[in-house]
C-alpha cells in the first residue's frame, strides 16, 4: 500500500473529518520503518456460500466462533512467553483511539 493509498483509506475516521495528512503520513512511515507483526495461527475458515436458511447460519456462527475460540487459547497460552516477540507503540497517540474505545470494558 502506497502512502496516498492509506491516506485516502483513512480519510473520515475522525468523526467523519479527515485527520492531519502530516499526522498519517507519521504513522504510515512509523509502519513502513517498522513493520507490525502477529504471530501467524492456522485458522479453519467455515463456508460462506449460499447460507439458505437461519439454522445454517446458526451452525456457521458456532463453527467460526469455537475457531475463534481456539484461537484465542492459542494466543492467551503464549502471551506469557518470554521468547515471544512483543511490538511496543511508540507513541501514545497510536494508542489513544483504541484505549478511548475499549476503557469502558475493562472497568465493568
């Protein structure tokens, strides 16, 4: 993805108002610099094709969340690890928008 490209990508996320192109074009160099990286997990992928009725839904819904599910054992057993690589954010306001979503979840 070029620069132009994640800038247009990104426009209207800010309350549908553009954010600063200097302010994106930080972050995107910040990425380029030094790529994000997660731990690759093999993922079963359920069918999508031509859901006819509510009880395949159901059955589809149930398969991709007990994937889902092992997923997220697979992640939770390794995050104490010291051999896993860890990616620090480098800057508080890459973080902020994520925190300013999700605060509420971790005080209830």
């Amino acid at each position: 993805m070029t620069k132009e490209q994640y800038i247009k990508m990104n426009r209207g996320i800010n309350d549908s108002r553009d954010l600063p192109e200097e302010f994106l074009s930080k972050i995107y160099d910040e990425i380029k610099n030094e790529e994000i990286k997660l731990k690759v997990t093999t993922m079963k992928r359920g069918t999508k094709e031509n859901i006819i009725n509510d009880k395949q839904r159901e059955l589809l819904f149930n398969i991709q969340m007990k994937d889902v599910e092992s997923i997220a054992r697979d992640l939770m057993s390794n995050a104490g690890s010291i051999n896993e690589e860890f990616t620090i954010a480098k800057n508080l306001e890459h973080v902020r928008p994520m925190f300013q979503v999700n605060f509420m979840l971790f005080i209830n």
